[in-house]
C-alpha cells in the first residue's frame, strides 16, 4: 500500500444488530492515489467460550 505524509485514515465502528458489527475504514492520501477509498467487513460477535486473540507489531 503506498503512502505518504498526507495520510488520512479514519475507522467506524458501527452496530448492525444484536450480533453484528460494521467496521468501515476510509482511506485518503492525494499525494499516492487519485481518489480515497473504503474498506467495509462485517464482523460478527463471538461466543461467550470462543478464544480471543491479539496480534502486536513492532
């Protein structure tokens, strides 16, 4: 993905039901693309006994 220092990136986080998640993020940066973009997912909430993992980058 290419960036530049006018990167803008903003995220939602918006309930859909009782179950269900809508997370959105738009992306903005003139100087590496001609027009911003958006990246949607619906993610879905796990069970109570499913394990919850994290991921961490340096």
């Amino acid at each position: 993905m290419r960036i530049s220092e006018k990167l803008e990136v903003i995220e939602y986080l918006t309930p859909v039901s009782d179950n269900e998640i809508l997370y959105r993020v738009e992306v903005m940066d003139p100087l590496a693309y001609r027009e911003e973009f958006v990246i949607e997912r619906t993610i879905a909430r796990r069970s109570d006994n499913e394990p919850i993992y994290e991921v961490a980058y340096d």
